[in-house]
C-alpha cells in the first residue's frame, strides 16, 4: 500500500480553501507522507510571506490518501 499527498491553502479570513493539489509522488508509508506534509506546508506558507499570510490568514492543511495498488 501506497500514500499520495494532497494539499490544501485555505484562508481563514475569506473562510474559503483552493482546489487541493495532489503531489505527484507516492510514498511507502503514512509517516513519510505525513512527514512531508508538513515540511511542504511549512515551505508553502514561507513561500506566500509573512505579510500575506497575516493579511489573508492563509494555512495549508493535508492529507495522505491511500493507494491501492493492484
């Protein structure tokens, strides 16, 4: 069994969230792609700036779906 990771930026000013995006990688376990959800949300929210993270409240949230794989 397999993970892909799917991230979401939502802003808690405008109470709205992007369409989720699918990181085009598979991880072999729920800890490396739990791991990597939050190193990628950490990058993501640095990326936007301090400024407009403030201005928007802007956050990442993730999840880590399980493939089957046949």
């Amino acid at each position: 069994m397999k993970f892909m990771l799917i991230l979401t930026l939502c802003s808690s000013l405008y109470n709205s969230c992007m369409t989720p995006i699918k990181i085009d990688k598979l991880y072999q376990s729920h800890f490396n792609c739990a791991l990597d959800g939050y190193k990628v949300g950490g990058e993501t929210i640095k990326n936007f700036g301090e400024q407009r993270v403030n201005d928007e409240m802007l956050y990442v949230s993730f999840v880590c779906k399980k493939i089957e794989q046949t």
